[in-house]
C-alpha cells in the first residue's frame, strides 16, 4: 500500500511526482496482484487527510499496465517490466 504523507491535492501531485518510480512499482504490482486474484477493483492507497481512495477497476487494468511500463524502463526494473509485459500480453488475448 502506498504511503503518501501529502495534505492536500497540490502536494498530493508534487509527491506523486517525486515518488514516481515508487508509486509506479507499487500501482503495477497491486494490478499484477488484483489479475491474480480476479478481482473486480484493488486499492493502491487511502489518502485521509484529502479523502481520496486510490484504486483501479479491472476494466483499467491494461491500460495502467500499459502506462507505467516506460517509467519500469527508465528506472531499469527490467525484472517487473517483464512481469508486465506478460501481464499486457494476458489481458490483450
């Protein structure tokens, strides 16, 4: 799950920006983990103080896959960018 100690939705941006790699990571392993285990919707995060729940519906899946594949390549996780290139595979047959 993902830590996010911002207060409100500007530093909310600002922190998802600063942790990008982090966040990357995190949002394609709890997919990779909602695909697993056939699940409708997985929660990345609560984020109280600005009342937002962060999660991804099945149906958005791929396209999140899709979309955090480039950042795994610029930080060089080439492992996870595997795993996620399996996963698109997957969903896109």
């Amino acid at each position: 799950m993902l830590r996010l100690e911002s207060d409100n939705l500007e530093d909310l941006y600002k922190e998802l920006l600063e942790k990008k790699y982090e966040v990357s990571v995190e949002t394609v392993k709890t997919v990779i983990r909602g695909i697993d285990a056939n699940v409708d919707k997985v929660n990345m995060g609560v984020i109280s103080d600005v009342g937002l729940i962060l999660s991804v519906d099945r149906h958005n899946y791929l396209n999140v896959l899709k979309q955090h594949l480039p950042i795994l390549e610029e930080a060089e996780n080439y492992e996870l960018c595997s795993d996620v290139l399996e996963y698109i595979n997957k969903l896109s047959n």
